[in-house]
C-alpha cells in the first residue's frame, strides 16, 4: 500500500516541512558531487555509526563530537535516489497536518527531537554495527506516530497494487500507518540478535513512531 495524498485540510502554509525536505535535497545533491569515493567517506564521517559508541565507552580512538554529532547530522544524509524521494514523499504528505497542530518552531524542534531519538534506538538495537546509519525516517516516523494519535480516522488516498493491477482506495491514517508499524516491528524483530547494522534502519522507524505518538498523546485534546 502507497499512501498518495491525505484528505486532511490544513490551516496554515506547511512552511518548515518544505525547507526540511528542500535542506534534504540540497545535501543529497552535494553527496551527488563528491563522487562515489569521497561521497562514501563523507557517509562514515556524518552518519551514526553505533560501534562508535563502544570505542568511546572502552577510551579507544571515537571522540565524544564523533560519537554523537551524527545522531543529528544523520538525519539530512540519504544513501540513493528512491531513498531519498520514498522519504521525502511520507513526510510531504503527513507532515504538513503535524506542522499545521503543533505550529512551526515547535514541530521542527519535535522533528529534531524525534530524528535523535530514533537514531539512539537504532543504536542501542544495533551496538556492534559499523555501518553508518543514515536518512530521515527515524525523524518522519516520529511524524507518522504523530499523525496516527491526532489524525486516526483521516482519509488517505492509497495505491493498492493486485497481481498486475492497481487501484485506489480512501483507507483511514488508522489503517495505514498501524499496518506500516506493524511492518516496521516484525521486520524489526526477525533482525535482532543480527547486529550489521545494513540495510533498512527498523528500530529507528519503531523508536520515531512510538516517540512522536508519546509527545503528542498530551496535547491531542487541543
């Protein structure tokens, strides 16, 4: 199921989603121009890399800025093109609504909150890993959890694929986003114990999501 647009009306200009996703872009971009050697360099340098913290803890080479800086440098690093747009499209759509109930400033500081917070999970679930662990879905699944407290019974116009056929369906954000949770925890699961690090960041999207719904459950009743 691809969510396409939601049918939730906004009252304000979604201002400071649109510059986190044009931020996104223009340091894509910039990766783009390093080339793949320096590009990859520049991946391990800014991108959470959960052995670090084991190197700190023993006193062996990573420094406390190299540590930890990643947590929020991270969240603006993306590792390919469908990356990047699979991430961007979640948080252009559902972001605007959480933007909109928190105001501005403090939706990107919820933001921030929720990008660091989601990479210490991946980091705790993943301690052994060397490689670096980048994107912002840590930061929008913090969004999504959000948007599933407030927003439950909004329509969300989804793309079903059948076999060879796709069509379109109004499903409540209920639907949507508690079965991406659900996907998210199974697939989160069957990877503990694994410790690469590689791949999808699952506990980063399972911290994000159940941090935003946390932060907001109080203020639901505005």
């Amino acid at each position: 199921m691809i969510p396409l647009k939601d049918l939730n009306p906004r009252s304000t200009r979604p201002f400071v989603t649109v510059l986190i996703i044009l931020t996104n872009v223009a340091v894509f971009l910039y990766e783009l121009s390093l080339g793949p050697r320096v590009g990859r360099a520049f991946l391990f340098e800014y991108g959470m890399i959960p052995a670090r913290v084991g190197l700190l803890l023993s006193g062996h080479a990573a420094s406390l800025t190299q540590t930890f800086a990643p947590l929020l440098t991270s969240m603006f690093l993306h590792g390919s093109f469908l990356h990047i747009i699979g991430n961007m499209w979640f948080l252009w759509i559902f972001g605007d609504n959480i933007e909109d109930f928190l105001g501005h400033w403090d939706y990107l500081l919820f933001y921030l909150v929720c990008g660091i917070g989601a990479g210490v999970v991946h980091t705790l679930a993943n301690l052994g890993s060397t490689v670096p662990a980048v994107g912002a879905s840590g930061a929008i699944s913090g969004v999504l959890g959000a948007y599933i407290v407030l927003f439950p019974r909004s329509r969300v116009l989804t793309l079903v694929p059948l076999i060879f056929f796709f069509f379109t369906v109004q499903l409540p954000a209920v639907v949507i986003l508690g079965y991406w949770f659900l996907i998210q925890f199974l697939s989160g699961l069957s990877a503990l114990g694994e410790q690469t690090g590689g791949g999808t960041a699952w506990w980063a999207h399972i911290g994000g999501f159940i941090l935003g719904a946390l932060l907001v459950m109080g203020s639901r009743r505005r």
